[in-house]
C-alpha cells in the first residue's frame, strides 16, 4: 500500500463534500483524507494501484489546485 501525500486547496467540510465524490469514484483507494487545519491542506491518499497523475487529475477535475507535497526541513520539524 502507497501513501501520497498533496498540497491542495480544499479548505473546508463543503470542498471535502465537493471533492468526495470524485475521489470515492476511484477504484482502488483504500482511505483519503484532507487536514483542513494543516495550513497546506494536505490530502493524503492510501491506494495501491492509483498513480499520482491519476489522483491529481482527478482532484483538479474536482476544481481544486493539487500538488505533490514534499515536506521541508522546516515541515519535519514543526509539524
């Protein structure tokens, strides 16, 4: 099992609500969540058979900006 982790705009309970139904469409994932209090907004996606372009095809077809997150030295630090 793959996690991914994005960097997204999906800020509230109404984007997740937005966003679900996309990503519950998806064959393959096993669990998806988004830390809205993260000021990253980090959507983090647990699947073994999806790539990251499909997530983040998917997640801007939603109408969200996405973007593969890799955390700083700053991030492991404070976070």
């Amino acid at each position: 099992m793959k996690t991914y982790k994005f960097k997204t705009n999906i800020n509230c309970g109404g984007c997740k609500a937005t966003v679900a139904p996309y990503l519950n469409e998806l064959e393959g994932i096993e669990s998806w969540d988004v830390d809205t209090s993260n000021n990253k907004k980090i959507l983090t996606i647990k699947t073994d058979q999806l790539t990251e372009t499909q997530i983040i095809d998917t997640v801007r077809e939603a109408g969200f900006e996405v973007e593969k997150y890799s955390p700083g030295i700053f991030d492991k630090l404070f976070n």
